[in-house]
C-alpha cells in the first residue's frame, strides 16, 4: 500500500513538473519569436523545443512537412495524443492526485484540479 502511494505521488509530481519545464520551454520560444530573424530561423527554433523534447519524430507524423510555429504550439500544449503535451501531462497528474487523494491536502487537490 506504501509503496503505491509512494509511486503515485512521485509520478504526480514528476509530471507536473513535465507540463512545467514544457511551459517554461515555450515560453522561451516565443519570446525569442518577439526577436527580429528570417523565417528559417524561426522555423529552426520552434523545431529545437521538438528535438529538446525528443518528439521530432511523433510531430513528423502527425503533422508532415509543417514548419508551423501554431501546429508545434498546439502538439506541445493540447494535443491529447502527445503524452508529454501540456494537456497530457496535467491529465496524468489529475490521475495520479485521484489514486491518492486521502494523502493529499485540500489546497493541494483544489490546486490540482484547478489548473
């Protein structure tokens, strides 16, 4: 029982902290996207958050040939079939809280369930 508790919360936290540095990540993006640079610089930056994330590989699948900054936005933050996305990681985390729910605070589950 312990040791299931344990393995839930520390998957609970670890991706939080997923959806976190993800967030943090693009946040850098689009405000080196605010920088003047020619169009294949932007296109190789927003690639960098893929190869960083090791998801070039799934993006390309999903979406062949785009170099658009909206379809990575959108396959980092909310597409539900990308299991580091935002969306994905703050689900698993939300999973993860309900499986423990008696060891967690009040703050913490309104918190959770909040974001």
């Amino acid at each position: 029982m312990l040791s299931r508790t344990a393995d839930h919360l520390f998957w609970m936290a670890r991706y939080m902290e997923r959806a976190e540095n993800t967030a943090r990540m693009l946040d850098i993006d689009m405000e080196g996207a605010l920088l003047p640079q020619t169009p294949e610089q932007a296109a190789r930056s927003h690639r960098s958050v893929l190869k960083i994330s090791e998801l070039e590989e799934m993006f390309d699948e999903r979406h062949p040939g785009s170099r658009s900054r909206d379809d990575m936005l959108h396959f980092m933050v909310a597409d539900a079939r990308n299991p580091s996305s935002i969306l994905s990681c703050l689900q698993a985390t939300r999973e993860n809280a309900r499986a423990v729910r008696g060891t967690l605070t009040t703050e913490s589950w309104e918190t959770i369930n909040f974001t």
